[in-house]
C-alpha cells in the first residue's frame, strides 16, 4: 500500500493546437513542432495580430451533436479532456461523494457571450439560445466535467488567470490530502480566439506580430521575441490518493508531490521583475514535497515569449533552485492556451518524468544575452528526471509552481 496522503497521477487527456489527444500532442513537442497558423477569418484582416494556435481537432468531432450545441467551446474542450482522462485512468470505480473536480479558466465563455450579443443585437430578444448563461459562466467547465463524471463531491472552479488550471491542479493536492476525497480530476481549458480577445491583448502590446512567419512567432528567450501566441486547448490529469490507486492497481504516472501558490502584489498585468513571489511559489511547492532544490532536475517554464516575462522567471528559477535544472518552454509551439496552460503543461512535465526525455524549445535560435540556465533546443533530450516543476503565471500577479516526481 502507498502513502495514505500521497497523491498520484493516474490519466490524462488533453486537446490542443497540436492534436486532439495527449500522445498527438506530446508527440508534437518532442518533434518540435509548432500549432501556430494563419487566421483565415475574414474578420483577421482588420487585425495587426493575424495568428493563432487553434485546436488541432475539433471537440465536436468527439462529442455528440445535441450535447455540444448547449456548450460553449471551452466546455467542449474541458469534456473531450476528461472523457480522454478519465479512461486512461482505467475508469476508476470510486463512490460518487468521494469524486470531486476541479477545473480552471481564465476567461470562460466569452465566445459565448460576444456571440449571443451580436445575436441580440441584430435578430433580437427570441433568437438569444437559452443556454446562453450556462455557456458563458465561469463555472461551466468545471460543471461539465462533474456532470460528465457523476461527480458528487466537491466541483469546483479556479480563476487565475493564466496560473487557473495550476491552481485547480492545487486546489486538487489540497482535497485529496484532506482524506475527504478518493479521486479528483484536475485541470483546465479556454478558447477565445476572437477578434475583442485578440485586439484586446495586441493593444497592451503583449502579443507577437511576425504574422508572416506563424510557426516562428513564439520564441521565448529568444533575441528576436516579441509577444505571445493566443492557443486555445485544454488538459485533465485524473489524481488519486495513492493507497487508493495501489489499491485497485492503477497505472500510476507520478506523483503530485507539492504545490505553492502566492501573488507578486505588484501590477495588474505586469510580474514582478525581481521575480520574488514567482520565486517564493517554487519554493513552497519544493518544501511542500520535502524535497531542496538540489533535487528538482527539470522545470517546464511558463515563459510566453514577451520581453518583460521570461527574463524574471530565469532570476527566480536561479533564486529557488539555483542553475542546473534543465528548461523547456513548450508555449513556442502550442502558443498560450491561457486558463488551459497549466493543466497540459503539466502533462508535458509529467510525461518528461515518465518517459524520461525533454521535449525541446522551438524557436530559440539567439538566446537572450542573459539567459543563464540550460534550456533544451533543437532535439529532445533523454534524462531520468526524478522530481520537476510546472511553472504557470497569470495577470493579477498570480503564481503556481506544482512540484511532480517519479512514481
């Protein structure tokens, strides 16, 4: 029998702008291949921002029709991620009160939202879709999963911005530690590529404008970086106490050993550039698995490829850990998936530890004069990774790291 309050990883799934499945998708990263396009909308046209990382697969290719068409697209993808979870965990037999979700977005369905107003405004009050509400809530996403899982327990709804489905992945260690809990499925989803969204985010500056050369746009740490790609996709870890997943014999990937969460309290979208409460995060999480930064071999940064993010994380990477950890920024190819960020970078953090490789950073052709850490280019790079961290960030100053180690 495992540990009464350990926790460990036992399914995953995810959709993203580099397949619809989490092996399409990690074997993207180890290819280094980028999910950023064109946008062929005709809207795109009157945009300075004119790429994207759409979903590889559409969910409505997964889902059925009648149950799609009451989701906004973030459910969609929050369902297609855990129905793949959820029956790679072996589909686990646990009492319904025991099952809890906890699943994150950092703006809901605002696709929802903006086409149900041009609805309004143009055909009027009758042609608004009665799910109108359900599909933008915030909650949703989390809701969906529940419902689709039968969950009785706790289902609940992380909001963090870019940090959300991180948090949810937290807020999940939390639940199952507390003893009050058999299994969680973690995780989180957004989707807006839209014209607000992304005028919106091309008006703070904050996005790359190489709209000639897509696959090229994100480049963190890189001279030449200048803005992130907006992705939209999704990802669900299905954890499980760990003398509950011995128990019924489990496949285990990992263990979720800790997690630290804290705020820069310093700037609405702007981190910190002493990279402190980044810093402070990583630090929690590495006590709370009991572990010293001499033990973490591997951090998946979040680095979106904007001037005034990845530098800091580099100082607070040093600052926690010191310099050997070996880096991977895989938003330089599945762009930035927002609320979903953290949930399938945690996957991609979990599978380096299983499978023992590091999936490269595309894209990073002149490195930053200060990069100081070794980050993986070019080729993946085979190494036993016995503990790592997922690194997530998001506008209000929040800050996750989620400390993973081999099983």
């Amino acid at each position: 029998m495992g540990s009464p309050t350990g926790v460990v990883v036992t399914g995953l799934g995810a959709t993203t702008p580099l397949g619809g499945d989490v092996a399409t998708t990690w074997q993207g990263l180890l290819e280094g291949r980028s999910g950023v396009r064109a946008l062929t909308q005709e809207w795109a046209a009157q945009l300075p921002v004119r790429i994207a990382a759409p979903l590889a697969v559409e969910p409505t290719e997964t889902l059925k029709r009648v149950k799609a068409r009451k989701m906004d697209r973030s459910e969609q993808v929050a369902v297609v991620a855990a129905q793949e979870a959820w029956a790679d965990a072996g589909t686990p037999e646990v009492d319904p009160i025991r099952l809890g979700v906890a699943f994150g977005t950092g703006i809901g369905g605002a696709l929802t939202l903006l086409n149900q107003d041009d609805i309004l405004e143009q055909k009027g009050v009758r042609s608004v879709s009665p799910w109108t509400i359900p599909m933008l809530m915030p909650n949703g996403p989390a809701a969906w999963v529940g419902l689709e899982l039968g969950a009785q327990g706790r289902v609940s709804s992380t909001v963090s911005a870019c940090a959300s489905s991180a948090e949810s992945i937290a807020l999940a260690l939390d639940l199952l530690r507390s003893g009050r809990y058999d299994v969680v499925v973690a995780g989180g989803s957004e989707a807006v590529i839209h014209p607000l969204p992304l005028a919106g985010f091309a008006q703070m500056q904050a996005m790359s404008t190489r709209n000639d050369e897509p696959e090229r746009a994100s480049r963190p740490f890189d001279k030449g970086r200048d803005g992130f790609v907006l992705g939209e996709g999704g990802g669900a870890l299905v954890l499980e106490r760990e003398d509950f997943a011995k128990a019924r014999g489990a496949r285990i990937y990992a263990r979720l050993a800790g997690a630290g969460v804290t705020a820069d309290g310093h700037d609405i979208v702007q981190p910190d550039p002493s990279g402190k409460g980044q810093a402070r995060a990583m630090s929690q999480a590495i006590e709370d698995a009991g572990m010293t930064g001499s033990d973490i071999t591997h951090v998946n940064v979040h680095a979106t490829s904007t001037p005034v993010g990845d530098m800091p994380e580099t100082l607070s990477i040093r600052s926690a850990i010191g310099a050997e950890p070996i880096l991977t920024a895989p938003k330089s190819m599945l762009g930035h998936l927002l609320g979903g960020a953290g949930a399938v970078e945690s996957i991609a953090t979990v599978l380096a530890i299983h499978h023992g490789v590091i999936p490269p950073t595309a894209n990073l052709e002149d490195p930053d004069d200060a990069l100081t850490l070794d980050v993986v280019r070019v080729e993946p790079r085979r190494v036993t990774v016995n503990a790592a961290l997922n690194n997530s960030f998001g506008f209000g100053g929040h800050n996750v790291a989620l400390a993973f180690t081999r099983a």
